[in-house]
C-alpha cells in the first residue's frame, strides 16, 4: 500500500532544511514547489532568506530543482534564475511526469530526492507516487489560487491544521 497523503517529514519552512540534515538522510537533491513554498502565490520573486537558503543548499553539495504546476513560463523561470535552479513547469503534479523531469535534471536515483511542498494533494501525494521522499511545509502566505483554496479544505479535512509563516520563512 503506497503512502498517500502522509509526508515522510514536515517542517515550517523550506529554509529550515539544511545540507547537513538531508546528507545525514543520505538525500542529495530536492524538487521544490514554487507557489507558496519557494515564494508567497503570486509573487514576482523570491524572499531574500529563500535566496541565501538556496545559496548555502548549493555550497553543500545539495542538487536542486523547481517543480511547479505553475503554466506561465517566464514567472517560474524568473523565480528558477534568481534561485540559481533548473526548473519545471506545469508540471501536472501529483501525476508522476513532473517529478520524474525533475528527477531527471537531478541525476540522482528517486531514493536520494526530498520533494518539498506546502500541499497534500498535489506536492506530497505526487511525490510519494514518484516512490520520493517527501517533506510538507507551511504556506508562506495565506493568499493563494482558488483552487489551492478549495484543495486546503480537503487539507484540513483530512487532519491538516491551517499554518502560515511570514514572509521570508520564519
């Protein structure tokens, strides 16, 4: 039986994860969801934390990459460039064919890959279906798409507490 909706680890900010900590999990790359885990929905760029947490992730080895179901091109590219990361776009998430491009980009076996994101059924259920580690964070901002909206009902539903960071993670 797969594991569904439940994250291998949850933490309140992708910034909270470190080079250490996913070596030691013997983790050496990441697929990132953008919208609301990289940076709040719908914003034209990435928190200065979210910049240096890249920054010192690349210094210590760990492989990165942005995995959004996100369909405009130039907004995930923009975000992807200033984090120095490669990058997937509408990416169809949780089927498996945008972690699997992610995967690829990577190089590493799907054993060595944390995906990290701030929603169950798209992020979380998408990676575990990829046989990924996975890693469920808080929001960074209470605004979001609609159906994002109607997704954290379902969230909350099945046990999920609502959780909000501010901005620039902690």
């Amino acid at each position: 039986m797969g594991r569904g909706i439940k994250p291998d680890f949850q933490f309140l900010s992708v910034t909270d994860l470190d080079a250490d900590w996913l070596r030691a999990r013997r983790l050496g790359g990441l697929l990132l969801d953008m919208d609301n885990t990289l940076t709040p929905w719908n914003a034209p760029a990435a928190p200065a934390a979210t910049l240096a947490w890249g920054e010192k992730l690349r210094a210590g080895g760990i492989r990165t990459c942005i995995v959004s179901n996100s369909r405009k091109q130039a907004k995930v590219e923009r975000v992807a460039a200033a984090l120095a990361m490669p990058y997937v776009y509408r990416a169809g998430k949780p089927r498996r064919g945008g972690f699997e491009a992610g995967r690829r980009i990577l190089g590493l076996a799907p054993e060595e890959i944390l995906v990290v994101g701030d929603q169950l059924f798209t992020d979380v259920f998408g990676g575990n279906r990829a046989r990924m580690r996975t890693c469920l964070i808080c929001p960074i901002s209470p605004t979001e798409f609609i159906g994002t909206k109607i997704l954290r009902l379902l969230e909350r539903a099945a046990g999920r507490p609502a959780c909000f960071q501010e901005p620039g993670g902690k």
